[in-house]
C-alpha cells in the first residue's frame, strides 16, 4: 500500500531526447543516459528518442521511439500533434527537452497541455559554435535566447554557463539551476593498479611505464586539436625527457589523414580506436591529458576520471565547470596554450606521493545526489 502511494506522489516526466544515446559511446550520451536512469528512479518517466535508440541493459523509464530517424525530426510538425495527445494521455507535469534545438515544439506542448517547461542544456551552444568558427552563432543565440526565456527551468551543467545565461541572453536567475554531469561512484576504486596491471599486460607494455590517457570523439574539432597538441607540443618535449611514458589514444572517427597513429607507435603512442570499456582504460591510467582549447562546457571525461581517482591535467577552457577546491590535487589546471608548463606537470605528478580525491567530490558529483537536488528544484 505504501509503495502504491509512493508511486502515485511520484512527479510525472516526460524528456525529448532527439539523438541516440543508447548504447553509450560518448561522453554527451553518458550524461543523458545517467540522468535518465537515476532519474526514472525517483519519477514516472517517459524519454521519447529516435528509433535507432537500444536499451542493452535494464532502464529505468519507458523508452518511446517516436521522432524520426533523419534531421526532418528537428522541423517534424506532425510531432506535435504525436506529443501532446501522447502528454495529455498520460498527464504529463513536466517535460524536459535536451539542448534548444526543439525549443519551438516544447513551447508549443507547454502551451497546449499546461505542462512546466524544462531546458536541459550542456554547453552555451552559440558559444561552443562561435569557438569552432561557424558563421551562424549569432543566429543560433537569437534561438537559445527565446527558447530559454520561454522555459520554466533551465538546467546548466556548470556555474561558469549559468552565469552565461543570465548575463549574455538575459535569462532570469531564479529559472536557472545547476545540474552537474554525474558518475555513480561513491568512493575511490580499490582495483586501480590491478586495472593498470591488466592493461600494460594487453598492451604489451611495461607496467612500470605511466599511462597518460586521452579520449574522444574525434571528428568533432576540439578533441582532434587537443589530439594535435598532444603530439605536436606535448609528446615532443616528454620525449626530451628521461620519464618513462606511453600516451594511449581512444576514440572513434579519427580521420583517415592520421593513419592510426601508426608513425606515432614509435614516439610512445597507441591509437585504440573505439573502446567499450571506456572506464577500464580511464582507471588504468596515471594521468588524464586534457589540453582542450575551444568547445565549451564540462568536459565529461574529465569527471569520469577523478571519479575513478586518476590525475586529471588540463587547461584552464577544459577544466571549466569543474571546481578546483572539490577535486584537491587530483585536479592541476595549467593556462591554456603553455605546453611547457603543461609538461612540466605531467612529469612532476608521476614523480610525486599519490592522494586520493576528496569525498566531498563523491557527494557533489554522484547522480544519486544530482537527482535528489533536481527534484527538489522542480515544484
């Protein structure tokens, strides 16, 4: 009787997600991912997604695949009429959309159905978009600009975006919620060096070497321009030095230009192309590098990390969002584009006493306490 009570207090959800993002592969679908799934914990959850969307593991929410599988989707008029008798049926409070992009069809649904509207945002996409240089930013800002303002919630991924919002597109402060990227560790793992043991063992490398690990998605710019300082700028001058160092590469879509880093295998890096267990290499390592430049918000990859209680080292744009202070030394941010610094780093990490990260950073970044804190929010 409780449990049926429960359930029937429980705030009722519904998300547009209009990519896939199951299975995971990247760091962007991690996020949609682990917040859905914590969040159809403690909610009546409906995400409605593409069709190429498949659920390998149990999830906590009914997964409806109703847009379409090209780009029509994001001018798809008819999934109004879809959506909202779909809202009405099944009395939707809430409705989240992920990014602005669909920002016409959430408006339209809140005023058909009277539901709160919520934008899930992960970057200030007109930022991230002027960084790469695309020509139509400041349209998009136009875009991002009614959609937030037409929002109940905006959901920032970072403090540094939050603030974007309400001084550059004149969002109002009190719509506007920090909601982090999460990981479902509650402490530092206790199989680190055996992970690392098993690695090198695969690998074919000696176990006394560091690991220092980068992955990405890499046709998207900013990771293959971090790619591009790492063996440009940064593997050079460690191959000046006396440490004893394999830089392992992950990713998909690496253009066919590099070659798989095969002249590279010579210079102390391996190119692993895409890899499942994402989690596996990023505990093995000694070092996360993370030289980003442009793109904006969090970098996924780097909580992943310090959540696995690996050193991440990174410059000042790729460390956005992400507190020096919760992350004690596990955490070294060197300003952008001073490589020898960023060396310098490298080399006196692996030759320092290891610490682990604080708990503090357990507590603000597990989805388990993301979620609670969302909820609390939303009324």
């Amino acid at each position: 009787m409780e449990e049926e009570q429960g359930k029937l207090m429980m705030k009722i959800v519904a998300a547009i997600v209009p990519y896939t993002f199951l299975p995971v592969q990247s760091g962007g679908q991690r996020l949609i991912s682990g917040f859905y799934d914590e969040l159809g914990k403690k909610t009546q959850l409906h995400v409605i997604s593409t069709p190429e969307n498949q659920a390998t593991q149990t999830i906590s929410y009914q997964l409806l695949k109703k847009l379409r599988s090209s780009r029509l989707r994001y001018a798809d008029v008819f999934l109004y009429f879809k959506i909202k008798k779909y809202l009405k049926l099944h009395q939707i409070e809430f409705l989240i959309i992920e990014h602005p992009y669909l920002g016409w069809l959430g408006w339209q649904l809140k005023k058909a159905t009277g539901v709160k509207l919520i934008v899930h945002t992960h970057n200030i996409e007109y930022q991230r978009f002027r960084s790469i240089g695309k020509w139509w930013w400041n349209l998009l800002k136009f875009y991002e600009r009614w959609t937030l303002q037409k929002a109940d919630y905006v959901f920032c991924i970072t403090e540094e975006d939050k603030s974007g919002f309400i001084e550059n597109l004149k969002i109002n402060q009190s719509k506007c919620k920090v909601i982090p990227y999460g990981i479902y560790q509650d402490s530092a793992p206790a199989d680190k060096k055996l992970t690392k043991l098993s690695v090198c063992t695969e690998l074919n490398i000696d176990p006394a070497s560091n690991i220092l690990f980068f992955n990405g998605v890499l046709n998207y710019k900013p990771n293959r321009d971090a790619l591009d300082i790492i063996l440009h700028q940064i593997n050079p001058i460690l191959l000046r030095s006396s440490l004893n160092y394999k830089i392992i590469v992950a990713g998909k879509n690496l253009p066919q230009v590099y070659n798989d880093l095969k002249e590279w295998n010579q210079n102390n890096v391996i190119y692993l192309g895409f890899v499942d267990d994402i989690e596996r290499f990023t505990k093995a390592a000694d070092i996360l590098l993370n030289p980003v430049l442009s793109g904006g918000g969090v970098k996924t990859k780097m909580i992943e990390a310090l959540g696995l209680n690996t050193t991440v080292i990174s410059t000042v744009t790729g460390a956005a969002g992400v507190s020096k202070e919760t992350c004690g030394d596990k955490l070294i941010i060197i300003e952008d584009s001073n490589w020898g610094a960023f060396t310098d780093a490298v080399i006196k990490t692996v030759t320092t006493p290891e610490h682990d990260i604080p708990a503090a950073f357990y507590r603000e970044f597990s989805w388990k306490n993301i979620i609670e804190k969302t909820l609390k929010y939303i009324n």
